[in-house]
C-alpha cells in the first residue's frame, strides 16, 4: 500500500512512515492529522504548501532521523524555524517539513552572559529568558519571528549599531548536516562552516541550537516614536540621511513611511495619513539620549511624539501589530550605498503612491559595529552600507496581488543606482542572480565550495539556495 504520494517518481511505502514514526520523540503529522495544517501555516499567507510529511522536531535526534529520511527517500526538506521568511521557503509541497517550534528552550548563563538558544525560539522567548538578567541578544524588531531563519542570514535590529549582528554575537551553533551527523560549528570546530553558516542562510545543514554572546542592556532603555510630517520628507530625509550618521552607536534612528496606525498620542485627523515614522532605541542615560534625539524632535512640525523610558520586552513587541501572521506579503529590498538627494527623490515619489494602507518604506540606520567586523569575516556581506531599504507591500485580498507587486518591483528598480547588494533575509523568491547579489563574489566562490562539502546534493535547497560547485 502507498500511503503518500512524495514525488512523482518515488511513493511512500506505509511501513516507512510507520518506522519514522517509532524512531521519533516528536509527532509526525500527515495530512490528515490534527494539528498539520497549524504547522504549515507561515507568517506570508500567500504560501500555501502542502508537505507530505511534516516531523514536529522535539530533539536534536529528530532532526537527524528527518535529515535521514529525507535523504534515503529522495524527498524535497523544508526546515521551519519561526516561519516569518517572506519566502515562504519554510514549508515545501509534498516532501518533508522539519518543524523545529517544539523546541523553544533558551538557558542563559548569567555569569558568562551567554544564552543557549533552542532552534525554534522566537525572539519573544530569547528576549523574556534573557531579560530577566537585564541581558539581551542582538536581533530582530518583531518578537514572533524566528531566532533561527534570522540569525542565519545576519540578524539585526535596535541594538546591532552598538552590540554587532546577531551573527557577530553568536558563539557556536549545533548542526546536522546533509550526511545526519551532529557538528558544532564555532571558531575552533568546524570554523568553514561556522563562517558558512554567519549569512548563508540554511544552506549547510539544520541548526538545532544556538549558543550567543548577549550584551547588558537593563530591563529599560530609552526609545520612541517621533512622527514626522510626510509634506516635509525631503527636508526631513536630507536632515535625517545627514544626522544619524554622526550619532554614537549607542544611539539607532530608523525611519517607516507609511499610513498613520490609530496611535494614542496622534490626533484622530492624522491617523491613516502618509506619515513619517521616527523610531529611536538609545543605550545609555536618557539624559544624554534626550540631547540627541532633539534635533529630531525639533525638526519642523511633528505630528506628535511618545519617547520615554520603555520596558525592553514591550519595545520589542510594539511593532508586532503591524506585522501580524496572515496578510499577503511581497518585499523588494536593496542595501543602499547612498541616502542622496535622487535616491530620497524616487523614496518619496513611490511613498506617495503607497498602494494600502498596511505598506510600508523601511530604512533602518546599519553602520556601527557591525561595519567594524572584516567583510571576509563571515558570509554576511556588505557591511559598510550605511541603509537598507525595504520595500514592503502588504494586502489582503488576493485578487489584488498584481497592484501591489507591480508597485513594489517599480519602485525597486528605480532605486537601483543607489544600491549595493541586498540582505538575503529580506529576499523575496527572485531566483539565483538575486540570491548572488546577497553576498561578494569572493564570499559566493567560498560558500558554494562550502555547499560542496557539506551538502554535495543540494539536499537543503528550501532556502536562498546556494548550489555546490562542482
Ligand atoms: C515581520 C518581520 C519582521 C522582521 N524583522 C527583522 C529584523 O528586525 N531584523 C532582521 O534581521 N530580519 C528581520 N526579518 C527577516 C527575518 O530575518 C527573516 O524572515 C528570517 O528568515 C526569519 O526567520 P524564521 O526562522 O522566522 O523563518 P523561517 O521561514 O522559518 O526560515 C527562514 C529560512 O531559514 C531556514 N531555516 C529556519 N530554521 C532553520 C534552522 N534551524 N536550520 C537551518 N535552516 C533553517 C528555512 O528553511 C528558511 O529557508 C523580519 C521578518 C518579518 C516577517
């Protein structure tokens, strides 16, 4: 009897999954079973895969018998850490899904300020373990995405400008690989594929966990929004590409166009206007933030502001509303070399053409640490590009899709002379040359050798996929 349907050259013999699912600590769900369409759900609800197979991993030992299986039984492995790549690569149709969400420990070693980090924690789990020492790992901005998918391709956010990327903080990780052996990858074991795995994304096997450097920061830090007038974004943008360059990088400044959410400190008339968001996080005493943070506050005539002191958790929980699981996604992204005059120019001209009111024009401050560390230091590349821009269409009604794509690859092409690469992490599904883009020449030629030893067949290709070499 053929209980699935894998591929179309290779059914599934019944007494296969019966064997898989003796050899598990975790759950196997098959389509039928309760709880699989939960798992393969993803954060971008326009991915709607159906995995033949999905293991819900609750041990390193699990991943090693999907890995296995996936292998001896020639089937397409999707791995799923917190299922937030825009992607979708996360979740495959047919094959087998690894879904690394049971495993969600984090223990942290007060003494060493270091966090051993399970590989389906969200950034939610880290940041809550972690805070209770006044300890935090440098990561991202939303608190249900996935410490994994992040810290693979670089990982930043509010504190990297002073503490590095969540790459530069991690000190080993633990990997299975193609061939189902168990590897520690750090600066002592296995250091090519620990340097693989800093920026390459899932490409050299499954991490199933992290051990990070976490930095001090207290259970507080001053931080806020200011919102600035949309009618003023040429002079604001100038000001703003100019002033924070010259800011300590205990200080990041990063700027959201978009449609004024129902914020409580907003007058009711502004809300849903194209506005200029100001978002802040200062390290240090907030008298000494405050100095900083005045130039921006005095610039023209904000709508309004709300800054003070913030708990870290709630901070980093306060934008989740506006990312929330479901709504269709499509993001277009550049790092940028320059915040000119012409570059600010077509920025305002597709931001007034926002196509819904959930879009938004992202452009987070990168320099700082982060830019301090060698680029041939880890896979991540181009560090020394002082922006990102992240073109992020969001809707809901599918029969809307091509309006919204159509405005994010315009605008994308026409900020392309201000570009130089991209953040994989920020990659849509836009095929090898894009995934190139992502990283040097040199960095390329080194991770698909990499690819090469460690993953001969392209086993792991449910990801910005980097084929081997030979
Ligand atoms: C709302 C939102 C906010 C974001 N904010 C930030 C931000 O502030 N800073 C930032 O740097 N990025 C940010 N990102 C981008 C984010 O880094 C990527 O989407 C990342 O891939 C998410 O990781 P994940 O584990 O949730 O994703 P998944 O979709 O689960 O995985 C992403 C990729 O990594 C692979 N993968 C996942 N887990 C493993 C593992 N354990 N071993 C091997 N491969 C694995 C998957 O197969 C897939 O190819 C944000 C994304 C979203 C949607």
């Amino acid at each position: 009897m053929h209980a699935n349907r894998i591929n179309d050259r290779k059914p599934l013999e019944a007494h296969a999954i019966k064997e898989l699912q003796a050899a598990l600590h975790g759950e196997l769900l098959l389509p039928e079973t309760e709880g699989y369409h939960e798992s393969r759900t993803i954060w971008n609800g326009m991915i709607d895969r159906k995995p033949a197979l999905i293991i819900k991993c609750r041990e390193t030992s699990d991943v090693v018998q999907g890995v296995h299986f996936a292998r001896n039984h020639d089937l397409l492995l999707a791995v799923k850490g917190g299922g937030h790549n825009v992607a979708g690569n996360a979740v495959c149709d047919n094959g087998l899904m690894l879904d690394l969400s049971p495993m969600r420990s984090v223990t942290v070693d007060s003494a060493r300020k270091t966090a051993r980090v399970d590989a389906g924690c969200l950034l939610s789990d880290l940041d809550q373990a972690t805070q209770e020492h006044g300890l935090a790992v440098s990561g991202g901005i939303v608190s249900h995405t996935g410490v994994a998918g992040l810290t693979l391709g670089g990982g930043f956010g509010w504190i990297s400008r002073k503490h590095g990327l969540s790459i530069d903080n991690l000190i080993s990780a633990e990997v299975v690989t193609a061939d189902g052996q168990v590897r520690t990858a750090s600066e002592r074991e296995n250091p090519d594929l620990f340097w693989g795995l800093r920026g390459g994304g899932g490409n050299f096997g499954v991490v199933s966990s992290f051990e990070f450097q976490c930095a001090t920061i207290g259970t507080e830090v001053f931080s806020g929004l200011i919102i600035q007038r949309f009618e003023d974004a040429d002079n604001y943008l100038q000001f703003h590409a100019e002033y924070v360059r010259t800011l300590p990088d205990d200080i990041t400044v990063w700027v959201v166009i978009r449609h004024a959410p129902p914020l409580p400190f907003l007058d009711e008339s502004v809300h849903g206007r194209i506005v200029i968001v100001v978002a802040f996080v200062y390290l240090g005493d907030p008298e000494k933030g405050q100095k900083l943070i005045q130039p921006i506050r005095q610039f023209g005539k904000p709508h309004g502001e709300a800054i003070g002191m913030n708990p870290w958790c709630a901070w980093q929980s306060g934008f989740d509303g506006l990312n929330s699981h479901g709504a269709r996604n499509y993001w277009k992204s550049h790092h940028l070399r320059e915040l000119s005059s012409p570059c600010i120019g077509k920025v305002i001209e597709f931001a007034e053409k926002l196509p819904g009111p959930q879009c938004e024009v992202f452009i987070p401050h990168m320099e700082g640490a982060p830019s301090r560390v060698p680029e041939n230091a880890t896979a991540y590349a181009f560090r020394s590009t002082p922006f990102v821009l992240n073109i992020h269409a969001r809707w809901e009604d599918a029969g809307e899709d091509s309006r919204y794509i159509g405005w994010a690859k315009e605008f994308f092409q026409e900020t392309r002379p201000f570009a130089r690469g991209v953040y994989v992490n920020f990659l849509s599904d836009e095929g090898e040359q894009r995934v190139k883009d992502a990283y040097t020449e040199k960095a390329w030629q080194r991770l698909t050798q990499l690819k090469q030893k460690y993953d001969p067949t392209n086993l792991f290709r449910m990801n910005q996929n980097i084929k081997p070499s030979a």
